[in-house]
C-alpha cells in the first residue's frame, strides 16, 4: 500500500501539465474565427470573408505548387459549424464518448452560370432574393437531392450514429449581386441536422486522475463521385451551456485539423481535462489513510 501511495503522489507533478497530441497539425494552432455570444452566421461570413483572402494569396503561389493543390483547390468550400450541445459518458474502459451536436454545412453556388443550379434559379434563387433567406421544403429537398450533387458525409469514429431530426433541412441564401449576403460572388446552401453520437477516441491514462484527453470527432466524405469536388472546412466549433457543466470534467478551447487527405477530412479535437477532487478525496486519501494505519504497530507495545 504504500508502493501504491508513493505512486499516487509522484502522478500529481503532472496535475498541470497539457500533453498536445501529435496529430495536431501547424492548421490547428490558427484561432478559430469564432466570439462568444455573435450568430454562427454572422461568424461564418468573416471564415468565408477570411478565406477569400487566402485564395488571393495562393494565386500567387508557383505553377508546380499549384499543381499539387489542384485537386482542392479547384473544389467548393463547404464550411462546417458544429453546435455541442451536451458531451457525456465519457468511458476511458470502452474508449468512446457520447455526444449530442447539431451540425450545419455551408456551401456556395451559382444559380446563374452553374449547369447542375441553373434549372433551380427561378424556384428557390428568386424566392430567396427579396428574403433573408429561404426555406426549402420537403419535396424541393428531395427533388434538389435526386439532381444535384450535395455533400455527402459520415462520422467517421461513430459506433452508433443516430440523426435527432427526421431530415436535414435545407436554406438559399442568395446573393443579388450588390453584396448582400454572406459571400460577394455567390449564393449559399445551408444543410443542417442534428446527431446523437457514439464516439470511439483514444485514451492515455498516463497522468490519471490528474489527465487531459482529447476527444475526436472526426467528419469524413464518405461519396466517391464527390470526393474532390468539395473541400470539408471545419469553420466553427460552438458549446451550449449544457456541454460545458459536466461534473468530473472541465472544457477547454478544442483544437481543429484536418485529415489526410486534408479535402475529405475534418477533424475536432474536444480537450477536456478531468476533475481529480472525486479520486484525491475517495481513493487517494483512503489509501494514504489505511497506509498510515499501518505505522500504529511500531508504537504499541510487545504483546506478552
């Protein structure tokens, strides 16, 4: 018992420690372009605005470099925004976690000179103009997805994935041209629905109970005739309040990568970091307790 007391005390040099996780690529290091309490719509045209910016930049970029990216540089952006709304179950023994999220995908189009848009530009693009946005309905979803290609995903660590909503639904923000709108070239497509998630992610316990864990979230094409036609970007990693009261551990601020190849893949890392009070209490003050105990005998007296 006190081999196993002396090892407990030793684990508590790394209460404070963060351990980054290798995978974790130069990407994940910029901030994401998110503020407390602003719409999520509202942050994602500064990520669209950002990007575009970017673009300009690589255009200057050499041909051989070029090249290389052709394959996402030439497919659309769809700019994800995850909504965490409850994080539970977190099981070290089973290496899964259970998360609750709402999911929107962002996506931008051309009603006018885009083939596979141009039939639906008098149905929904002149619908949407005079309007904030507008909502598709049941049966336009379903004619829109038999004839247009959309992005199709998976959760890719997921053992059980089950949607909250019957079916997505589906908005037109359009774009009149006088800049109105998230984007100053396009109009957009915004796909939402909510999950209830099974999550395998992997656990080291070295500093247990004083550990930090990262738990995965991993969002992956899973189509191969659109594959390299879009670009999966995870733009917004937002948290109810509900997400972030958890007894044994606290959130902090998730890290993003993608996966490789990096078009197909999104992935979030959600750092976590476990509250040790249950076990320093319950188990390590028992331990040192008991261990304590055992040095009684060297006071009492020789028995006859």
């Amino acid at each position: 018992m006190l081999l196993l007391l002396l090892l407990t005390l030793v684990t508590t040099t790394a209460a404070n420690t963060v351990h980054r996780m290798s995978k974790h690529t130069a990407e994940s290091k910029v901030p994401i372009h998110s503020r407390i309490g602003e719409h999520f719509l509202n942050q994602l045209g500064i990520t669209i605005s950002a990007s575009s910016e970017a673009v300009e930049v690589a255009s200057t970029t050499s041909t051989t470099a070029k090249a290389k990216e052709t394959a996402i540089g030439d497919a659309t952006p769809v700019y994800i925004s995850l909504n965490v709304r409850s994080i539970r179950s977190i099981d070290a023994s089973e290496e899964s976690y259970q998360l609750r999220c709402h999911l929107y995908l962002m996506w931008g189009v051309d009603f006018n000179n885009d083939p596979e848009w141009i039939p639906f530009k008098e149905s929904l693009y002149d619908k949407a103009v005079p309007l904030e946005y507008y909502p598709m309905g049941d049966e336009e979803v379903v004619d829109l997805s038999s004839k247009v290609t959309l992005p199709s995903f998976r959760f890719a660590n997921a053992k059980e994935a089950t949607p909250t909503d019957d079916a997505p639904s589906l908005r037109v923000y359009a774009n009149d041209g006088t800049g109105m709108g998230l984007g100053t070239d396009s109009s957009y497509i915004m796909w939402n629905q909510g999950f209830e998630l099974t999550l395998s992610s992997h656990f080291p316990l070295h500093d247990f109970p004083f550990d930090s864990q990262d738990l995965l979230i991993s969002i992956r094409q899973d189509d191969s005739r659109s594959w390299d036609k879009f670009n999966l970007t995870m733009a917004i990693v937002q948290f109810n309040k509900e997400a972030l009261a958890m007894a044994e551990w606290k959130v902090f601020e998730p890290h993003v990568s993608r996966g490789s190849p990096g078009h197909k893949e999104a992935q979030v890392f959600l750092h976590v970091k476990r509250e040790p009070g249950f076990f320093v209490v319950n188990v390590c003050a028992i331990i040192g307790a008991l261990c304590a105990t055992g040095l009684v005998v060297f006071a009492l007296g020789k028995f006859v």
